[in-house]
C-alpha cells in the first residue's frame, strides 16, 4: 500500500512539480492543519482530534479492542508488545502522509473534471484507483501495486478482525459450552466461526454499496461509536476498580445508546 501511494506522489512530483501541487491544495482549503474550534459540528479542528482520537476510536484500537490485544498477547515479552507499539505509530504516521500527498494530487489532476461527478464512477471511493490506472497505463503493473496493496491492507485487516471476533464468541459468549471440549473442538468451532462471520462480511460488503455517501465515513463512525463506550469502561475499571458489573453494564448501555441517538 505504501509502494502505490508513494509511486503516485513520485510520478506527481515528477511530471508536474510538488511545489505547484501544494499550492494548489492550499488555495482550496485543504491546508489547514491548525484550526481551533470547541464546536462539535466542524470535523477537522485540533480539539477533535486530540479528543475524539484518545478517547475514541485510536484510545480503543490501540489499548482495548480485541484485534490489538490480541496481536499484543502473541509478542514475546512486554517489552516487545511495547515495541510493536512505538513502531506501529511510525507505519501510521508513513501512511497518512502518503495518503495526503497523493491527495494532494488528485486535486489538481480533476481539478477541471470530476470523474465522480461526471457518471464515470459511481461513488467517490474510487477516485484513487481511478487515478492510478490513469497515471500509469503506459506502465504495464504499476497500477496493480497500488490496487493489490490496498486490497491486501484490507485483507490483513479483516482476517485479523474474523480471528478476534471468533475467540471473543469462544471465550466470552460460548464458555459455558466450550470449556468442557478438547482444544481441537475449540479450535474447529473458532474456525468455523471464522467462515461464518467472513460471510456475514461479504454480505455487508455487497450492503455497503447500497450506502449513499462514502465508505469512509461509516467505516470511522461505527467503530468510534462502539469504541468510545468500551474504552470508557475500561478507563472507568482502571480508576474507579470498586465498580460492580451491574453499574458498568448499565453505564455502557446508557453511553451507546447516547452515542447512536
């Protein structure tokens, strides 16, 4: 995924300059890193992002949601957990900016003509590929790298997610009957529980094109509003250790209800 971001900033940068890129970025509005407001209906502010990040969604990914433990629990020590952490920041950090530079030049390549827009696609997911088939058809395989990176990064994502989901519903949900079998019924019923829900993601993946706006934005949302109340529960465990189970589950109900209404 790296490789084609980066392959799209280099081959922009070459052919039309990045100084010209910026600028035009920058007379669009879409340079402004810094912007202060404690109003919660503007998106991009320093205050929701410090805020809406460390309590929200990358609170919850990185320290409690399960697809992470999970990862955490099979390094060798904590110090190597530790590690993989600190470096993780790194990779995101490599891969937000790439994103941004090679949005910054699918600004002025459509600037005068909107694929999306024009009926040429049907949602604006699909401006990226678009424009990276467009770049480099006369590079035979180049196009792919960006298409086979972005189709492997999700992949990794969801057969780590499928794995997480299955030893939750193992561990959590079906102990009382699963405690009593071998490990090698465990591990077919996870497994087979892994089938199971990578079908339920299919089917999502074909409701998901039904949706009116972008992918994006609901792929944000919906972990945000089910991470904020489980990392608060957590938090709520780690200073306040007296809390009874009835509380917290009432307490967690009560904020994701909030969250949804």
């Amino acid at each position: 995924m790296i490789s084609g971001l980066l392959a799209i900033t280099i081959y922009s940068a070459v052919n039309i300059g990045y100084d010209e890129i910026w600028q035009k970025a920058k007379d669009t509005g879409r340079t402004e890193f810094f912007v202060t407001s404690w109003n919660p209906t503007v998106r991009n502010t320093i205050q929701a992002f410090l805020i809406g990040k460390t309590f929200g969604l990358d609170g919850y990914s990185f320290c409690v949601s399960q697809n992470f433990v999970q990862r955490f629990l099979a390094c060798r020590s904590l110090a190597h957990a530790k590690g993989s952490a600190y470096m993780s920041i790194v990779w995101f950090a490599t891969i937000i900016t790439f994103c941004l530079t090679s949005g910054f030049a699918l600004i002025i390549y459509y600037e005068l003509c909107d694929p999306a827009a024009a009926g040429f696609l049907e949602t604006t997911d699909q401006l990226m590929p678009w424009l990276t088939t467009y770049l480099f058809q006369e590079n035979a395989g180049v196009s792919a790298i960006y298409v086979s990176g972005a189709f492997a990064a999700s992949l990794s994502t969801v057969s780590s997610a499928l794995s997480s989901m299955a030893n939750a519903l193992v561990s959590d949900f079906l102990y009382h009957w699963t405690n009593k079998l071998s490990e090698k019924k465990q591990l077919i019923i996870c497994k087979s529980l892994v089938l199971f829900l990578g079908g339920c993601c299919i089917g999502f993946a074909y409701m998901a094109a039904s949706l009116r706006g972008g992918i994006l934005e609901a792929a944000l949302a919906i972990p945000a509003i089910v991470g904020g109340p489980t990392w608060g529960v957590f938090m709520l465990a780690v200073f306040f250790p007296f809390v009874e189970f009835i509380g917290v589950s009432g307490k967690k109900k009560m904020i994701f209800y909030r969250a949804i209404f």
